[in-house]
C-alpha cells in the first residue's frame, strides 16, 4: 500500500487490512476470508434527547457486531464527537480478534454516539444513555451482546444501562453490561484490568528484550483509563515514567514525573499541563520523547508512517485500540521496535469483563486476588503463544497475534458450517 493511500485510509480499512494479510499468510479460503471480513450486522440509531434549556437535540449512535461464531457479541461503548460507523466497525472487528487472542468465549462487538460528553450536564448525560440504551436493545442481552465501557464512558454510564435494560425485562440484568460498579454486580479489578494486562505483557515482552524495568523510561499517550492506570501500575514496577499526555496536551520530565501528583493535577485543573517541574510538550512530541517504552493509551492513528521513523522507545505496548496503521507498522518492523499489538495488550479489559459477567451469571463474587491471578495467567499464556508465533514464522508480533487468532474464528466459523 501507498504513503498516500494509507494516509487517506480509516480504521476501518486498517482493520480491513490487517485481516487480509493474516488471511493471506493463512491461506484462508476464499468464503472464509468474505465472511470473516465483514461485519455481521450494523445498526445506526437516531435518537431524541430533551436538554436542560427544554430543547431537542438528536444524537446518532451506532451497535456493530462483527462475528459471533465463538459466543456473544462484546466490547465497549464510546462517546466522542468523531464516532463514526467505520469507526465502530473497525473496533468490533478487532473485538472479535481480542477475544480470540485471549481464548474467551466471545465474539466481537462495539458500540458508539456521535457527542462530546463533556459539554452536557449529568442529567443530559444519563438521558443520552438510557435512550441510546434503549434504542440499541434489539441487538444487545445477556446472551446476544454485552456492551462495556470504552472511551468517556465508565461505570456510572454501565449503571445506566443495566438499570434501564433490567427496567424493560422488570428485573435486574446484572450480566447484560460489564464495567459495572462493585455494588452493582461488578467485578473487583475490572477498573484496573485493561492496564494490568498491558503491564503483564511488557514485564513479559520486557524480559524477553532484555529491558529491566527499574532502568526504564517509559511515555504514554492518553491519561484516563488505560493510560493512568498503566502509568500507576509500571512505576509500581519501579520504571520511571517520563512523559505523558491527555487530550489537551502533554508533560515531560527526563527525570520522571510523580505520577499519584499528577493524578491528583489532572483532577484538580482537567489537564495534565501545567504540571510543576514538568515541560509542557504537544500530543505528538510524547510519542518521540527519549524512552525505552511507548504505551499509546489514547485514539487511533497515532502513529503512522509520518512519525513513526522518529518513535526512539524499543518496545510499544498499544493499550489504545488501532494507535498504528500499516504502514507504520512496517517502518517499526525493520527498526527493529517490539510492539505488544492492541489486540493482546489491552486484552485485560474485555478478559475481567468476562470474569464479570460469569460471576454475574452465577450469582458470585470473586477476590481481587482471585480476579488478577486469573488475569495474569490468561494474558502471561496469550503472550507467549504469540511470541512462539512470531518466532517460529518470523514475523512481528501483530501478525502473530492476527495468525492465532483469525485462525481460532475460522475454525469456529467451520465447525459451526454454513446455515441454512
Ligand atoms: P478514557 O476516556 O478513560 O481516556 C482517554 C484518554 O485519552 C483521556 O485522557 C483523553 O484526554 C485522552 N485523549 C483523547 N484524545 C487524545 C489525543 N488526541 N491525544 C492524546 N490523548 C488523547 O478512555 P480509555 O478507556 O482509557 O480508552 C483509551 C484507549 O484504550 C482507547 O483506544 C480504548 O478503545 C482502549 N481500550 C480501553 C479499554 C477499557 O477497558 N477502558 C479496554 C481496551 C482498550
């Protein structure tokens, strides 16, 4: 593919991309590779809202299940202003790989609105939720499709939705969403498990590069869910994390920031600019600062071959969803980077969900302990079946990962046969 062809390319034609080169190296089937590389079913939903000023404003919101041949439909519910139907296809698509990578019984789904959620109050906000909630129940149940948290929604907003789906049936559905509260049916570690698992696999990957943690410098794009809490989460490891940023821009100390400080900064002033004895940088200057480790933790298409050639950090662990397009890839490749691909770093997230939502289903409630030993021992297996891949069909870690995984839906989808 072009510089300029990928340029101009949307994640959904990345998502797109990536299959048809596993598919290839599989030597997937013809039908196959038609089934499996489109979506199975999309719904876009047009919905009212009455604001506080007692007008209507209409929000578009989408649902897109990709495969369900090895179970429900899973994955999360984004609210941002550049949501878009190729958006959601893409992050379903990848949904279903993630699930695959980590051998838990789901398929892929994803969910978004189109709406800057910071610009509405709470009451707007809980309204936009129940109905688009609402509006999406045909696709979404305990058994058929169980949304999640993703970008600018938490668990108040899964409290939302759980509570007007279980108002439709007329009792409670804790398992229809996960990222729930504990009080609600939650899981404990669910909050933390997306940057637990990031960090799992880079002691993993940190151990096979020969990088020891305490020595390294790490930067992270994105401060909110995966990346706070991977920044919390690596110092815990005692490596020193020397760059972060969040939408508004981003801090850089050489000799490593405080990170509970800038936490508490962040919640204090809603930026992590400004933050004392730190230099504010851009967004795009954190991908390129002097580290040993790179987690994209915020969009997509981050890095892409414009600045991928200036990426210093030897591993990248993409706790973000499709932060690296192809071509960037490729560049990252013959530099010889070690990248930790999205669908296994941030698999953390959707396997705690899943341990939330069969503890859901029997009634239980697991340990924090319970749930990260769990955890641990799925992703620390994921990672070195990736790797073996790798190794054995020398090639990097995201085709691996594609390999394993395309290869698990395929059998499914063959054994399951062609109905009718
Ligand atoms: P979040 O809303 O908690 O945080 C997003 C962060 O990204 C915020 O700090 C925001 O300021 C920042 N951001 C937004 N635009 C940015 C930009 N252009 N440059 C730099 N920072 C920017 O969301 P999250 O749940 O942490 O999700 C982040 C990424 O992780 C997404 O790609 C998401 O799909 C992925 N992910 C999240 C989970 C999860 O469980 N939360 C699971 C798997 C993958």
């Amino acid at each position: 593919m072009t510089t300029e062809k990928i340029a101009a390319i949307n994640p959904w034609q990345v998502a797109q991309h990536q299959f048809d080169l596993a598919a290839e190296k599989l030597q997937l089937d013809e039908g196959m590779r038609r089934v499996l590389r489109e979506p199975r079913r999309e719904l876009t939903v047009h919905f009212p809202v009455k604001m506080d000023d007692g007008s209507v404003r209409v929000f578009t919101g989408y649902r897109v299940q990709h495969n369900l041949g090895r179970g429900p439909a899973k994955g999360g519910i984004r609210y941002h202003q550049d949501v878009s139907i190729d958006e959601v296809k893409a992050l379903a698509m990848w949904m279903t790989w993630k699930c695959a990578v980590v051998g838990i019984p789901f398929g892929g789904g994803k969910g978004g609105v189109i709406v800057d959620p910071k610009q509405l109050s709470k009451k707007e906000l809980e309204a936009l939720s129940r109905r688009y909630f609402t509006e999406i129940e045909v696709l979404v149940g305990p058994e058929k499709d169980i949304p999640a948290p993703d970008v600018n929604t938490n668990a108040q907003v899964m409290s939302w939705f759980m509570d007007t789906y279980s108002m439709h049936q007329g009792y409670t559905v804790p398992g229809v969403v996960t990222g729930k509260p504990i009080s609600l049916g939650g899981s404990e570690g669910r909050n933390e498990a997306t940057a637990r698992g990031t960090v799992y696999c880079i002691v993993e990957a940190a151990r096979h590069l020969g990088i020891e943690l305490p020595k390294a410098k790490v930067a992270i794009q994105g401060f909110g869910n995966a990346g706070a809490i991977a920044a919390t989460l690596i110092a815990a490891e005692k490596a020193t994390v020397v760059a972060v940023s969040d939408s508004t821009g981003g801090i850089h100390n050489p000799n490593g920031l405080d990170i509970p400080r800038v936490i508490a900064w962040k919640q204090e002033h809603g930026t992590v600019q400004g933050f004392p004895g730190a230099k504010d940088v851009t967004n795009a200057e954190v991908l390129e600062v002097e580290c040993d480790i790179l987690i994209p933790a915020a969009l997509e298409n981050q890095i892409t071959d414009r600045n991928a050639g200036a990426i210093k950090a030897k591993l990248i662990a993409e706790a973000a969803n499709g932060p690296t397009t192809p071509e960037a890839d490729q560049i990252l490749f013959k530099n010889s980077k070690f990248m930790i691909p999205d669908i296994l770093c941030n698999a953390g997230g959707v396997t705690v969900s899943y341990f939330e939502w069969v503890q859901d289903l029997n009634r239980d409630h697991w340990t924090e302990t319970e749930v990260n030993a769990k955890l641990k021992t799925i992703m620390v297996k994921a990672f070195s079946e990736v790797l073996a891949i790798a190794r054995r069909e020398q090639c990097d870690m995201r085709t691996a990962a594609y390999l394993l995984a395309v290869q698990r839906v395929a059998d499914a989808t063959m054994m399951r046969g062609l109905y009718p």
